[in-house]
C-alpha cells in the first residue's frame, strides 16, 4: 500500500461513506484533533510512564482509533461494519472505573492545580488540554450528528488524563502546584 494516493493534492479527503470533503470541513477537524490527542499518548508513552499506567493510554489509543472512525461516519452505522470500531458504554465505564481506581490513590485535591510536576505529568496534562479541544470540535458538529457514547466517550478521557497525572505525579513525588 502506497503512503500517497495524490487524491488530497486538492484539499479533499474522503469519509468512510465515500463523500469527498474539504480537509477543513468541521468532521476532518475533529478527527485531526483526535489524531493529535493519540499523538500526544504516545508522547506520554514515551516518556518511560509505569506499566499500569502504560496498558491504559494502550488502551485508549486502540478506542481513539475507533472513535475517530465514527466521526468519519456521517452515517453512524460502524458498530455493525467494522466490529474493532465498536465504542459502546461499556467503553465508558471502563474509563470510569480506571478514573477512580486512579484518583483513589491520590490525596483529596481542594484547590485548581497548574498543569505541570514531571515531564510525565506534564505530558498527561498536555494530552488533557488536547482532549478538551478535541472535545469543542466533536460538540461543535451538533450532538445529533454523532453517536453519544462517543461524547461520553472523549468526556471521560480527559477526567482520566488528569487523574493519571495526578497519579503520575504523586508516584514520582512532584509537587502540584495549586493556584
């Protein structure tokens, strides 16, 4: 399979159901932030995070894979074409359930906290931020145009990047700064 197809040279691209789009149209935007949110864990990834805390930004990416699927399906109906698409809201209690294991561990937070502590930390925070953006975009395309797990979905991302570092954080004994 070749890297380039030349069918972009035009400033189009293609949606899973075949409709060629401009690569600024509101859809292509919030898949690109997305794929810059997968970007930013596998930053983190490489910044030597423990294991645990690797399976679940693994994890994640596999889902952001998915989820970016859907938002290139004006149709909505991946769940039943491509199975390894499926995000459903088992999906999100998974993210649940790892946000509070992870904030369990953590002292009670009481005030507003600087993005920041180790690069580690810093890089979870940075992939919040990217979340949050990614977010806006996937809202801004109105919430009847996508499937709500997948709202729910992106949500909970970002609650669990910032419990990580937090987590990420505390292990490594850098101090939060509050605001």
């Amino acid at each position: 399979m070749s890297l380039y197809t030349g069918t972009g040279d035009k400033g189009e691209t293609g949606l899973a159901d075949g409709t060629r789009v401009s690569k600024i149209e509101a859809r292509i935007e919030a898949c690109g932030d997305v794929d810059e949110l997968n970007a930013m864990l596998g930053i983190a990834l490489a910044s030597g995070l423990d294991s645990d805390v690797q399976e679940v930004l693994s994890e994640i990416q596999s889902d952001l894979f998915a989820l970016g699927t859907h938002l290139a399906d004006p149709r909505n109906d991946l769940n039943t074409r491509v199975p390894k698409a499926n995000l459903d809201t088992n999906s999100v209690k998974k993210l649940e359930e790892w946000i509070d294991d992870f904030d369990g561990q953590l002292p009670p937070l009481r005030k507003f906290l600087l993005p920041g502590g180790g690069i580690q930390g810093a890089s979870l925070h940075a992939a919040r931020a990217v979340c949050r953006r990614a977010e806006r975009r996937i809202l801004a395309l109105g919430v009847d145009q996508v499937p709500s797990v997948v709202l729910q979905y992106i949500n909970r991302v970002s609650d669990l990047l910032f419990a990580l570092a937090r987590a990420v954080n505390f292990r490594h004994d850098f101090q939060e700064l509050e605001w």
